[in-house]
C-alpha cells in the first residue's frame, strides 16, 4: 500500500510543487552539509540536536530522513520515535507530535 505524503507538514509551509522546484531542492541541497555534520555530532556525542532541527531536516529533506531514523533507533533515552512516517516524541508515556 502507497502511502501519499502529498500536503504534509514542513518546517516553511510551501505547496507541494513549490517543495519541489528546481530552487527548493538547490536550497536543500546547499544546506545539506551542515545539517550532516550537524547530525554526525550528534551521532558521536549522544547529544539530541533538537526535536525543531530534527522535524526540519526530517520535513524538508528526505534524504536525511534515514540519518534521523538511525539516530533514533541508536538514542532511545531521546524519547523521539518515528511512527506511520512522522517524528513523534514521548511525553510521559503519551504520544505527541514533535
């Protein structure tokens, strides 16, 4: 079954055909670096970056998506878990929307 993320959230709102123009996805790229270096720290020191760069990164580059799903699975004590694709962070046992 195909699961269509047509319309979903991002951290800057655009519509799904502007997400994806050619200067949307030069813009992701460009940024790409130091969001990796930025997730590598994280990776090496245990440290959670934060639930806002991880919703960014998660939202707007789907690339970095597999890097965050690692990190979650690595960290379990940052309480962020990905369900039905979309981050979604415990609070007192209690599901919510990162």
């Amino acid at each position: 079954m195909a699961v269509s993320h047509e319309g979903a959230c991002s951290a800057v709102s655009m519509p799904n055909s502007e997400k994806w123009s050619y200067e949307a996805i030069l813009a992701r790229s460009n940024v790409r670096p130091e969001r990796m270096q930025k997730l590598k720290v994280a990776a090496n020191s245990g440290q959670n970056p934060g639930s806002d760069f991880l919703l960014s990164c998660w939202n707007d580059d789907p690339a970095l998506r597999i890097v965050i799903k690692k990190l979650l699975a690595k960290f379990s004590q940052w309480s962020i878990v990905c369900v039905d694709g979309e981050l979604k962070g415990s609070v007192s046992g209690s599901l919510r929307t990162v």
